[in-house]
C-alpha cells in the first residue's frame, strides 16, 4: 500500500515538472485565450510595412557622420583661401607699391607666355628675353603707375557717382593709356635695339590701331573699376582686366620693325 502510494507520488511530481517545462517554452499558453489573441494581432501589425519603416527611421544614421571628413578638408581648403586672400590685401595696405608692381608683373609674365603660345609654332621655343622684358616693364613701370594713378584720381575726383566716374574713365582714355601705350611701345622697341627714327616709325604704324581697339576694351573695365572698386584695389582689378590687353599688347610690340623714310 505504501509503495503505491509512493509510485502515485513520483508520478504526480512528473507531471507538474512536465507542465512547468511546458509553460517556460510556450509561455503564451498559460494567458487567458482572449488576451492570448490580442498578443498575437499585435505581433503581426507590428511586421506590417509601414510599422516596419518607421521602425527604421528611428534609427537613421546621421549623414553629418559619413561627410565630416569631407567638411573638415574642404573647411580647411576655405581656411588656407582665405589665409592666402587676406595675407594679399594685407600686403596690398602695408606695401601697395611693392605688392601692385610684383602682381602686374606676373600678369605680364602669364600674358607674354600666352600670347607667345597662340601665335608661335609648335617646334619653335619660347622666347624668354621677350618674356623677361614684359616682367621687367610690369614690375618698374605699370605697377608703380596705377598704384600712382588710381590714387591721383581718387583725390583728384573722390566720389564715386555716375558723372564721376565717366571723368575718370575720359581721364583715363585720354591721358593715362595713350601715354603708357607710347611708353611700352618704345622701351620695347628700344630694349630691342632699335633707333630713335625706328621708334617713330613704329609709333606712326601701331599706336593708333592700338588705341582704336583699346577704346573697345577699356571703357567697360574703367566703369566697374572707378564705379564699385575700392581704391586700393582698383590696380589689381585693372591688372586682372589688362591680362586679355596684354596678351594683345605684347603681340603688337613683337611685330618686325616698321620701315623708315629715308631722305
């Protein structure tokens, strides 16, 4: 009698082992059948789409983490730009006659070589002496002169309306330019080692046609310079204007001599 009742015990202790089990896997069997259902709709809307995505969305990554390298080496890009830009217009208030003369030089430079490369052939090399002369003229002569120019005008005609600037656009096509054509067109030519009546001959030849072409050019570029320039920039704005002129210039002063009267 005691061992049945000790066999009824053991099974009995089975079976509530084995219930328990089967509640630790399958949990959801122990709800009541209503709140069980309930369990189960939520599972399937929540793996519907647009639950889906917003899931996502929750944890969308920050493009900022992806493109601060990018930003931080184009910042620095701007930074050294802007070192290079203000470092120039520091020089350009400390030393404005040394800064304008080195700056029309290199544009001298920049436009003899180009003009030397539109108009020479492939096999023929470059002439340097040429070169050398324009650099030479840009840094002791044009340079200096509009540093000088530019601030005669401005106290000369400090304003800086409409009916200003037109005066100093006239002061400019009828003093300045035609005296610095006569002056580039005969230290080149003399530089080149021609006489004085050959000077003259080409002068009588060149100057003309060339201040025909540059009453075409300048104007425009003498409007926005005198018009929205400050004045002491107003050289290294016109310098950047005189590049295409120079690239014309320098080709008219590399034509072969012009011939002369003789009596």
């Amino acid at each position: 009698m005691s061992g049945a009742l000790r066999k009824n015990a053991s099974i009995a202790r089975l079976l509530q082992r084995k219930q328990a089990f089967t509640d630790f896997t399958d949990p959801i069997n122990r709800i009541h059948p209503f709140l069980r259902n309930q369990t189960q709709t939520q599972t399937r809307e929540y793996f519907r789409l647009p639950n889906a995505f917003r899931k996502v969305k929750e944890y969308d990554i920050s493009p900022s983490l992806f493109t601060s390298s990018f930003s931080s080496s184009s910042s620095s890009t701007a930074v050294s730009k802007v070192g290079l830009i203000g470092w120039y217009l520091g020089m350009v208030k400390s030393r404005p006659v040394l800064t304008k003369s080195v700056t029309s030089s290199f544009i001298y430079i920049a436009a003899d070589l180009s003009s030397q490369t539109i108009s020479k052939s492939s096999s023929e090399p470059y002439d340097l002496v040429r070169t050398l002369r324009m650099a030479g003229y840009g840094l002791l002569i044009l340079g200096p002169s509009l540093h000088h120019w530019f601030n005669f005008m401005s106290k000369l005609f400090p304003k800086r309306d409409l009916i200003t600037t037109f005066k100093k656009m006239a002061m400019g096509q009828l003093l300045y330019g035609p005296s610095m054509t006569v002056v580039f067109f005969s230290l080149n030519a003399r530089l080149q080692g021609e006489s004085s009546a050959e000077i003259v001959a080409r002068l009588k030849r060149d100057l003309l046609p060339t201040m025909l072409n540059g009453i075409m050019y300048w104007p425009f570029c003498d409007f926005i310079t005198f018009r929205f320039i400050p004045v002491h920039l107003q050289a290294l704005v016109s310098n950047s204007f005189s590049y295409l002129w120079t690239v014309y210039m320098t080709y008219m002063a590399s034509l072969e001599k012009a011939a002369t009267v003789t009596s």
